[in-house]
C-alpha cells in the first residue's frame, strides 16, 4: 500500500494521457488547496486575497508541471515568469511563506501524477501545523518583551540600568545599540524577562522616572531581521 503513493497517474510520458486524469488530477489538487487554505486560516490574521491565492495555487502549479512534462523551453519560460512574479512580490511573514512552499509542493506532485502522495502530504502537514498551534512548543514567552529605549549620547546609562533590570527583570541582553539624530542620541534594543508579577505598565515607568530618557517602547513581537 506504501508503494501506492509513489505511482503516478500519468504513466509514462508517451502515453497519451486520458483528459479524464488531469480533470481528476486538477480537481484534488483544488480539494487539498481549500484544506490548505483552512488550515492556515486556524488562529492567523489573514487577508481575502490571500486565502484565495492559497486556494487556487496548487492548481495553477499543477497545470503548468502536466504542461512542461520534460519541454526545456517550456520549462526556461515558466522559470522566467516566476523569478518575473518573485521581483515583483512583497516578502510575506514566515507562516505565509510556509503555506506558499506547501502549495508549491501539492501542486507538482499533482501535476506530476503523484495523487495520493500529494494527499498524504496535505494530511501530514496539516495535523502537524493544527498540532503546532495548539502545543507549548511554539507559544511565544509571557514575561518576554523587546525594549527600545532612546537617550541622550551622553547620558551614562550602564550603572542606571543595571540597577533597573536587576530589580524588574529575570534575565536581560542587549540586542543593538545605534547612534541617532546626528551622534547626538543613541537607541537602545534589550531582550528582557520580566518578573512575572510586574506589569509591562510598571516596568515602563521605571524608565519613565528619568528625565533623560528621551522615548521607551515595550513590544511582545520579535523584531524581522533583514538577514538570516
């Protein structure tokens, strides 16, 4: 039954390939694309247009693998389009770029015949994104915050704040540290650890008892980096 799911429904690329298999091949790889879609869409912050692409892109992959089937030419102009579409694109967030290589994979194994080994691996992928969500493993800390904080250049603020996170935090590190507004600011990045029973309102007023402290920003998301 394993071997099943590595047979293609196309047989062999001389074989005249019944209309009746692609419309089969297509209509599952719509089927896996709406799972998908659905999938994604479980506690995510999502858009319409989104979800439809999701949708529809296993599909249009599909397409255009039964279409290449071994072509060269066909195969540099569709490698071309897509580098076209890839230029022309905004870089999505981590779990977009996830769903898109998972469509990607769905609609060529589909378009290549692979019907089952393509619902196998929606299935698996599923369980294992629905399982993800809703385990430990991936919940983001409670107690930890990503600190900005903007002060004069001159302002000695190594003893101030290690007295300061001594006390409100568990651990901290600083990320960055950057010159601003012409040498005269610098900016400050700390990944810290909160006490659990101090509030994000309190910690900030710690800072906020300076005069010196310019501005203070307290965020639960991790700051994108521009490189891995």
């Amino acid at each position: 039954m394993l071997e099943q799911l590595f047979n293609s429904i196309f047989l062999a690329k001389d074989v005249k390939v019944h209309p009746l298999m692609l419309i089969f091949s297509l209509g599952v790889s719509l089927l896996l694309g709406l799972l998908l879609a659905k999938v994604y869409k479980y506690k995510t912050i999502y858009t319409k247009e989104f979800v439809i692409t999701l949708s529809l892109l296993p599909t249009i992959i599909s397409l255009i693998i039964f279409l290449v089937n071994g072509n060269l030419g066909t195969s540099v102009a569709v490698a071309g389009t897509f580098s076209l579409i890839r230029f022309r694109s905004a870089a999505g967030g981590a779990k977009e770029l996830l769903a898109i290589f998972i469509a990607t994979a769905i609609g060529i194994a589909t378009g290549m015949g692979y019907v089952s080994l393509a619902v196998f691996f929606t299935l698996l992928l599923s369980l294992a994104l629905f399982i993800f969500e809703n385990s430990s493993f991936s919940q983001v800390s409670q107690t930890r915050r990503y600190l900005t904080i903007k002060l004069p250049a001159d302002f000695d603020y190594e003893l101030l704040f290690e007295a300061l996170f001594s006390r409100c935090c568990k651990q901290q590190e600083l990320a960055s540290i950057k010159s601003i507004e012409g040498n005269r600011s610098l900016q400050l990045e700390y990944v810290v650890e909160l006490q659990p029973s101090l509030s994000d309102q309190d910690f900030l007023k710690e800072f906020l008892l300076y005069e010196k402290v310019k501005e203070v920003s307290l965020s639960k998301i991790a700051k994108k980096k521009k490189t891995l």
